[in-house]
C-alpha cells in the first residue's frame, strides 16, 4: 500500500509506476483505491463509472478498468455536497456528515467485496490512500488509508513531497499520529519530488532512518512532465508532454513550432474531465491557455468550453464575471464538451431540481439545444464515425445527467451516432457529449488543419491511432525514470488477510 503525508504528493502516480514495473517483470498486478474523490472519471466497458486516476493505474499494470478498482468515487458538485458513485453507480448527493453517516458501513463492506475480487483474480494489489492516514478527526470513518492496509496486513510506503518544504517533519509527523498497529506496517518512505543534490540531502536520510527505524527505500527525482492527475489541484502547474517523437527528436523534416495555435480552455470551477485535454497540449503546435473566469478572454484561435460537475453553477459563474459577454464577443471558433455542450444551448431545464433549484435557465444560445437535467446518470462507452470536419473512427464515452434536443434546422450532427455532438452549419461553434475526443489522432489533427487551414497556415500531416498509444510510451518513460531510485529489494507480497 501506499500512502501519503498530504494530498498532492504522488501516490497516485508512484502507484502507477509500481503498476507497470511489476506488469514488465511479468507480474499479475491491478491497481486499487477504495474511495476516490475527484471530477476526473472514466466508464469502463460495463458502463461502470470510476476515478480517471485507477484507469491510468489499470492501464499501466496492462489491464482494462473495472470498478473493482474504485468502488467508491466521490464527485464534489458545492454547498459541502458531493455525489457519492458506488460500484460505479451514481447513488446519490449528500454531505459529508449524511455520507459518512449512511454509507460507511455499505462503503466498507463494498471495498472489502472489491478487495476479494481482485485477489481472486491478481497475485498483487497495489493500493492507494487519500490524502494523508493521520488526520485524527477523521480516522474513525477513514475507508482509505490503513483500515485497508490493516485489513490486508499490507506493507506500506509512506510517500512525502521534499518540493513543499519539511518533507522529514511531515513524514515524523505522521508517524507519531498512527495507531502502534498502523505504524508497524510502514516499510518504506518515499521522497518525492526531489531536485536538488543527493549529497546535502543524504544526511537527513540518515537521520531519518536512525529516528523512524523505517528505510528510506526511494528518493524520486521530479518530473518535467505528467499524467493526467486526479484533481484540479494539478491544473496551473501540470507540465504536458509533447508527442513522443518530437520528444525524442522527429524524423519530419517540416518544423511545425513555428505556427502554433492557442487554444484557450474556461478554467470553470467545478470543472470535469480536463483530461480529455491531454492529447491537445500535447501537440507541439498547441498552446493551451487556462482562463479563469473574471480573467480578460484574449483573441486566441479557439475556446473550450470544458466538462462540469454542476452546468448551471458554473454557467452563473461565467455570467457574473462576464465571461459569458466576452465570449458573445468572441468571433472565433467555440466548442462546448459535455456541460459545456449544455451551456452553449438556449436553455437547460432542471425540472427536479438534480443541481438545486428547479427551474429552466438561459444558456449562452450559440446552439438550438434544449437539455432537461434528470436523475439518470448515462454512463457508456462509445465508437461510431464522424461527419465533420472529416471522416474518422471515434472512441469514446460519455458521462452525464440529463438529455439534450436540437432544432434540425439549425444543427448538423458531428458523429453517424445520433445525439452525441452538434455544430452549427459553418462549423464555428460546436459540441459533444463525448469525453476523448481528442484521444482520436485522426480527429484531433482534422479538427486543428480546419482550424490552421483558417489562418493560411499549411496543414500538418494526418496522424494514425490513438493517444492510448502514446499514453503507452509514457507509462513506459515513467517507469524508467522511477525504477532506479527505487529499492524493490524491500518490496514484498503478502498473502491474503482472512480478515
């Protein structure tokens, strides 16, 4: 198991990599975090809803997602609320007192379900806590942390971010405030984030080892770039790769950095699924801009209208900080994602009041959409074709509340899958209800020649497969960055708790 001093450290991360250093040495390893709290969420095949961050981990270990995985995901939506997804399916809002005091018992006895799935089925599982294991005002309904690692008798690693500043106080810290039982099972620490010079930093190692008995069994350099994280936490300061061959150094002879398009993404805030922005920043002729709302929009070359966890807030958001008008004004091209597809329509009805109070509301009116908000969740992957602006297999999922119509007349479908995504007629404002969109190589780079194509800018190649492909090639990268900083040696597998 790992966990960590605070939030933001790199558990899920190092879990990650752990994943894929067992997958390359041949191991039958899955991921798992018992409850999850993030806006970032994948569908697995069955329709099943889980953190983004275990199917990143599922994809590293060489396995497809399951909910298994992450029987329990938190949404926050505001107002202290958040919607609780158990084994993949939305059950409910509530806060956090409600959810701790209806849902713990069945969260716990739905993790120890997940738990006896999975090693029935892996000969490892490498586990994730939440934040840190320590924080005493919540130990007694902590599901996370080391109740699963006491129920598991599961080694841990005890992660903390040298970045921060009283990395070794935070790991003494929270040593001091775990149970004699909790502590006990703490085999390694981690530092991570680390650069600076090995040698200054080697005596507080020492030391640390001495006063903790516990070894020091990783010292992780920082990374220039990233995976798609859990949270927004990692939205200002997330370093994106670039593609993998222009990392490595491109055999095309054309230098495309020359032209590079900004796109700008509504930094909304209850914002979801911001990975579907991944393969964007990635091209190395994109420059991804995040506006705030109440920040001056600019003139860039597109706008996205990213997920939401809860449309109309965020919409109000938008229209109060007069980023709404500023987009009215925008004359360039406009796309709407999910909530942001609902957003760009002329009204959107909660009827039963899914986000607060029930009522109809104006949207920004780019569109002829009407969305009525309902209870039911859709939650399902997809493959189909698009329209425009070129033909292009399309894979897919969609995750979201309520349904969306449109006036025929004044909407063009963008996929040979109904009700997935509409355009206006000059293809300037569109959106969809598909997440991964742009993890369709093929789409991606249409999408962006019609958009250089705009300026008289030459288009750039067309390109084959998927970003899978290449999120492959940074597990990978990961792997090899991490692996020999850390010492395996101490890495051991435990047989099954009959607890």
């Amino acid at each position: 198991m790992v966990v960590g001093t605070s939030s933001h450290v790199g558990k899920t991360l190092l879990v990650t990599a752990l994943c894929r250093i067992l997958k390359r040495a041949g191991r039958k390893v899955t991921p798992f975090k018992a409850q999850n709290m993030s806006l970032n969420a994948y569908v697995t095949a069955d329709g099943k809803e889980i953190a983004y961050a275990q199917a990143l981990q599922a994809w590293a270990a060489g396995i497809p997602p399951t909910v298994e995985m992450n029987p329990i995901l938190l949404k926050p939506q505001g107002n202290l609320t958040s919607q609780v997804i158990l084994k993949g399916m939305a059950a409910g809002t509530y806060r956090a007192g409600e959810y701790y005091e209806r849902w713990f018992e069945p969260g716990w006895q739905a993790v120890k379900s997940a738990l006896a799935h999975l090693q029935q089925h892996y000969d490892w599982i490498i586990c994730e806590g939440a934040g840190s294991p320590a924080e005493v005002n919540l130990k007694h309904r902590d599901l996370v942390n080391m109740r699963v690692a006491l129920h598991l008798g599961s080694p841990t690693w005890l992660v903390a971010d040298i970045d921060r500043g009283g990395a070794l106080a935070h790991v003494v810290g929270t040593l001091q405030l775990l149970e004699p039982e909790e502590r006990a099972l703490i085999r390694g620490i981690v530092i991570n984030k680390f650069r600076g010079s090995r040698e200054l930093l080697q005596p507080g190692l020492d030391w640390l080892e001495n006063y903790t008995g516990i070894p020091v069994v990783g010292v992780l350099p920082w990374l220039d770039w990233a995976l798609p994280q859990e949270d927004s936490m990692g939205i200002p300061d997330r370093a994106h790769p670039q593609l993998l061959e222009n990392r490595r150094g491109s055999s095309s002879q054309t230098d495309w950095r020359g032209s590079q398009l900004e796109i700008a993404v509504i930094r909304l805030p209850r914002i979801a699924n911001f990975s579907d922005f991944d393969p964007l920043a990635a091209e190395p002729t994109v420059h991804l801009r995040w506006v705030h709302p109440g920040e001056v929009l600019g003139s860039p070359d597109g706008v996205i209208l990213p997920g939401s966890k809860t449309t109309l807030a965020d919409l109000l958001v938008l229209q109060q900080t007069g980023l709404a008008d500023q987009l009215r004004q925008y004359s360039g091209p406009i796309v709407g994602i999910c909530g942001g597809l609902q957003m760009l329509g002329e009204t959107i009805s909660d009827p039963e009041g899914v986000e607060g109070v029930a009522g109809t509301y104006p949207g920004l009116g780019f569109l002829p959409l009407t969305t009525v908000l309902a209870p039911t969740k859709v939650t399902r992957q997809i493959q189909t074709h698009s329209l425009w602006p070129g033909q292009a297999p399309i894979l897919g999922y969609e995750i979201h509340q309520g349904s969306t119509q449109t006036n025929p007349a004044g909407c063009l479908s963008l996929f040979e899958q109904e009700n997935l995504g509409w355009r206006d007629p000059s293809g300037r404002v569109w959106g969809t209800y598909l997440h991964g969109l742009f993890d369709n190589h093929l789409w991606r780079r249409q999408w962006l020649n019609h958009l250089r194509q705009q300026k008289g800018w030459d288009p750039l190649p067309e390109l084959e497969g998927h970003y899978a492909q290449q999120r492959e090639a940074l597990l990978e990268e990961l792997a090899d960055q991490w692996q020999p900083h850390l010492n395996l040696s101490l890495f051991h597998p435990v047989k099954p708790s009959s607890a």
